[in-house]
C-alpha cells in the first residue's frame, strides 16, 4: 500500500497542477492526450507478435505521447528487432526505451513514443522487494 500511495503521488500533484493552469489559462490551454498501454511484447490477443496491430491501436487513440510497457529490445522471442523503434517507425513518432532487466537474449523494458522531440529523459529505477521484477519508470 506505502508503495501504491508513493507512484500515486505525482500523478496527484500533476493533476492538481494542471487543473488549476487550465483554470487559470481560460480559452488558451493546451491538451495533452497521453497513452499507457501495456504490448504484452507485442503479443496480440491471437498471440503472434503483429506489430502493424499495436501501432494501428496506437494511432487509431491518437495520443501525443504514449507509455508502452513489456517491451522487447533485441530479444529472442522478438527475433531480435528492436521492437520499440519497429513501432515508432509505423506510427511516425519518436521513441525512447528504457531497459528493466536482461531477457532471453536482449532486453526487457518500457518506451515512450511522442509525436514531438524529448529534450531530456532518464530511466527511474522503482521501489521493488527483493526477488521481484525490476521496476522502472521514464
């Protein structure tokens, strides 16, 4: 629960900030659509990896910016594409990824696509208990 209440905090806080800058933006505010979505390593509900599926998910929601997790980089089981860049590609926006463990051959981790340029990222390592999966942020 401590651990619940601590990712939970920013999310508040932006969202008491932005709140309150839309109030006070009247007519001049800016939206941001934002996706999270989890690709299961681009596993579809048929269970191939069709990338070409979770891009045309991603551009049929039309976020600015979206949060994928349980991403494959260079993996066995992804024939060893650099799944988050095949993404980006189909989508036409920019990517980042970022590594939580070593997996079958490559790496394992989250992304973030954005439909503008990232002027700074770095990857947050997360509160995790000993013997569980890494958990990472961007």
């Amino acid at each position: 629960m401590k651990n619940l209440k601590i990712l939970l905090l920013p999310f508040i806080m932006i969202f008491s900030i932005t709140g309150k800058a839309q109030e006070d933006a009247g007519e001049n505010r800016t939206l941001i659509h934002v996706l999270s979505y989890n690709i299961l390593h681009g596993a579809t509900t048929n269970r191939d990896n069709d990338l070409d599926v979770v891009a045309r998910a991603i551009l049929k929601a039309n976020p600015h910016i979206a949060a994928l997790q349980e991403l494959d980089y260079r993996t066995n089981r992804a024939a060893k594409l650099d799944v988050t860049a095949e993404i980006a590609k189909r989508t036409n926006m920019v990517s980042i990824f970022a590594k939580a463990v070593d997996w079958d051959g490559g790496e394992y981790g989250q992304a973030l696509l954005s439909k503008y340029t990232f002027l700074k990222t770095r990857k947050v390592d997360l509160p995790t208990h000993k013997g569980n999966e890494p958990r990472i942020a961007i």
